[in-house]
C-alpha cells in the first residue's frame, strides 16, 4: 500500500503529544505565553491550552499526506516520494520543535528553543533555495506536481523562482530570529516561510502550463 506516513512520523506525533502532556502537568492554568513584546510592554498572550495546536496540526498534515499517498498512481508515488517524505519529516520537526520551545518556555527556562529553531530552519531553507535555483532538469529530481512542467526553460523559470523564494524565506527567518521579535511573529513565519514558496512554485507552473498551451 502507498503510504508517505512512517514510523517516524508517527514518532514525531507521539513526542509531541508526550510534550503537551508535561506541559499540562508542569504549567500554572494561569499561565500566559508572551507573544509579542511592543518595547517593555506585553501586548500579546496566548493561554495555555495554545500547546494543543501543535498535536492538531501534525495529526492534520498526518491525515493530508496519507490521503495524498492513496491518491498517488504508482508511478506519480514512485518519483515523488523522496520529495514528499522528507518534506512531512520537516514539517513534523519544526512543529515538535515548537511545542518543544512552549514547553521550556513554561517552566521558566532560558532556552529560547523557538527562536533556536527559527535560526536552523531558515538556515535549512537557504539550502533548500540554493540548491533548487542551481537544480538541473531530471525525471526524478526537483519540484513535483501533480501536472507537468512543459518545457525545459519553464522547469527552469519554477525552480529559479521557487529557489529564490525559500533563500528569501530563510534570510527573513534568521532576520526575526536575530532581532528577536517575539515567539508570535516567529511561528507565524515558519509556516509562511514553510507553504508560501511551494504555493509560488504551484502558481508559476500554472501560469507556465497556461503560456504553453
């Protein structure tokens, strides 16, 4: 059976909701997480049972993948599975991470895990850019979607500006992360940073095939 779900994302769901749970335990019900700092001022909270998104969203993106294995035909699973596997396996992290960086920020710990996080993963998206602006057409390498790039400079506009999509996503994440803007405004920007550029490559394939045709 096809089935872009492993073991270890279901790993990475069960460590999040082990984290969700100390965090129930060890957390005050009072307790506010500080979202956003306006100078000295806190004018952005957001209350404890915030750590029950992170479970929702990774067993959403679970269900989404696992649907869209089935949906696959065997030879659209075969040449798309090394993009999609990793590409669960990064979205699963950054949210585990996150709940991760919820959990030590309510116990009171220095660690800024979240802004830690934001620093790797706009590093990893820099790569990601850099190595998709430099990829050279293959049948089995690049971008995958679910109608075909028609022409080998339309494969070339895509990844260039998917490419340079995901370098400035990353440059903006360490951004944030450097001047420290909150955890509010850094969540909000891993998942920009994360589906904006492939939405990019989606659209200009789109307009690519529409131009061909």
């Amino acid at each position: 059976m096809q089935n872009l779900v492993t073991r270890f994302h279901l790993l990475l769901l069960f460590v999040t909701l082990a984290l969700t749970a100390v965090g129930f335990l060890r957390i005050p019900h009072d307790f506010v997480f500080p979202a956003h700092w306006s100078g000295s001022l806190l004018d952005w909270v957001w209350p404890r049972e915030v750590l029950l998104v992170a479970p929702l969203v990774q067993a959403g993106l679970i269900g989404c993948f696992f649907a869209l294995g089935r949906a696959l035909s065997k030879n659209q699973y075969a040449k798309s599975q090394h993009i999609l596997d990793p590409a669960l396996t990064l979205l699963m992290t950054v949210v585990a991470a996150t709940q991760l960086g919820f959990l030590l920020t309510g116990i009171g710990s220095d660690l800024d895990f979240i802004r830690f996080t934001a620093f790797g993963l706009g590093a990893a998206l820099i790569l990601l850019g850099v190595v998709l602006f430099e990829a050279e057409r293959h049948t089995y390498a690049g971008l995958r979607m679910p109608w075909p790039v028609p022409t080998d400079q339309a494969w070339r506009v895509v990844h260039r500006s998917a490419g340079t999509a995901f370098c400035f996503a990353g440059v903006s994440l360490l951004a944030l992360a450097w001047f420290d803007v909150g955890m509010g405004l850094l969540i909000l920007g891993f998942a920009t940073a994360l589906f904006a550029p492939a939405l990019l490559a989606s659209a200009t394939t789109l307009l690519m095939r529409g131009r061909a045709h």
